[in-house]
C-alpha cells in the first residue's frame, strides 16, 4: 500500500477525517475482497496525485466493523466521501468504464 494512504481504524478516524481540514475519501475494504483488490491501484495513483489537497485512507471493515455499521455500510469496496466532518457522497462497487475518472470526478465535486 502507499505512504499517501493512511490507514484508518476506529481509534483514529475521527481525527483524520472528520476533523479533517482537508477533503477526505475513505475506502472501507477486506483482504478477501476481489473487488477491492481491483479498485486498489486507483485509490493509490489518487492519494498520490492528491497528496495535500485530500485525504485519501483505508478502512479495513473486518478489523473495524463499528466504523463500517456507523456508516450503514453492507457492501465493499465502498467510498464515502468527507468534507468537513460530514460524509458528503459514496460509491459501492467499482465503477464501470474509466474507474479512476469516475472517483475522481466525485472526490473533485466535494472539493468544489
């Protein structure tokens, strides 16, 4: 995983992303999650390319189910969308066509 990424969990989420100055996009996943493996590599070219403009973190679901159920999450990969401590949009599954143009169009909106 890259250094852009932080990894979340229910002891540090709400420091890194709902206090967050900074726009977040929070991908809730699990190991065993052939979905989520797929979309991986575009959530790190995107922390990459946003690195002090958002905050892009991953959440195991497995390991944090609170965060997970907080967020009524039942499917993954899901990627919910923060701004200003507040969730502002999602996306479950990987998205079809361009995937990365289609996460980063969302995470631009909540940047807007």
């Amino acid at each position: 995983m890259s250094d852009m990424i932080l990894t979340l969990n229910d002891a540090n989420f709400e420091e890194a992303i709902l206090k967050s100055v900074l726009p977040a996009l929070v991908d809730l996943w699990a190991p065993w999650c052939a979905p989520c493996k797929m979309i991986a590599p575009v959530i790190e070219e995107l922390a990459t390319e946003y690195e002090g403009k958002a905050v892009i973190g991953k959440l195991n679901v497995d390991e944090n189910p609170g965060i997970a159920s907080r967020y009524g999450v039942t499917s993954i990969p899901t990627l919910i969308f923060f701004k200003d401590g507040e969730a502002r949009d999602h996306m479950i599954g990987v998205p079809a066509g361009n995937a990365k143009k289609a996460i980063e169009d969302k995470l631009k909106d909540i940047m807007d």
